[in-house]
C-alpha cells in the first residue's frame, strides 16, 4: 500500500523487519484495514447470535413500552429469517445430495 510506504518512509523505516513486535501488529492491522476485511461465515454468524442474545434479554427482563416490545419482537423475528437464508444454500445443498442418493438407489 502506497500510504503504508509513506508511513514507513515518514518515521524512517525501509523495511518490515526493521519495525518492534508492537509497530508490525499496527502495521499488519493498518494493512488488514486498508486492504478491506472481508466477513466470514462465522463473523457473520456470531453477530446475528448476538443480536439475537441481546434482543431476548431485553424482552425478557425489562418493562418495555408497547411499541419497543414489538420492535423488539420484529427485530428477533428478523434475525431469525436472515440465519434461515443465510443457511439456506446448505440445506439446498443437503437436499440435493439426498435427492440424487435415492435416484441412484432405485
């Protein structure tokens, strides 16, 4: 990255290696950044567990007025519906396989 290279050339470095333990972590975190962190599977999928965690806890210990009890309950609802699309291309996936499984059985 041109700007990584300027940074280093700013504070006098001409190569990695020249940079403490502490300085590489940023350098490779800057990196990461710039370079445009892509969301994995997982990442997406501990984000809707806890938004989902978050919403059922709000639910169940606090006095909610009418209007954020339905928001709430629409929220959790909507949660659920993007986890079952997101998992959908494996169940698809599954029910294809078994499908062919029994045409080759017969």
């Amino acid at each position: 990255m041109d700007i990584l290279k300027r940074y280093l050339e700013k504070i006098g470095v001409t190569e990695f290696s020249e940079l403490t333990e502490e300085e590489k972590e940023t350098y490779r975190n800057w990196d990461s950044s710039l370079n445009g962190r892509k969301l994995t599977d997982t990442d997406v999928a501990e984000f809707l567990t806890a938004e989902e965690q978050e919403t059922i806890n709000k639910l169940k210990s606090m006095k909610l007025e009418k209007r954020e009890d339905i928001f709430l309950k629409m929220k959790l609802e909507f949660l659920g519906k993007v986890r079952i699309f997101l998992t959908s291309p494996e169940i698809e996936k599954e029910m294809t396989k078994r499908n062919i499984e029994n045409i080759i059985k017969n």
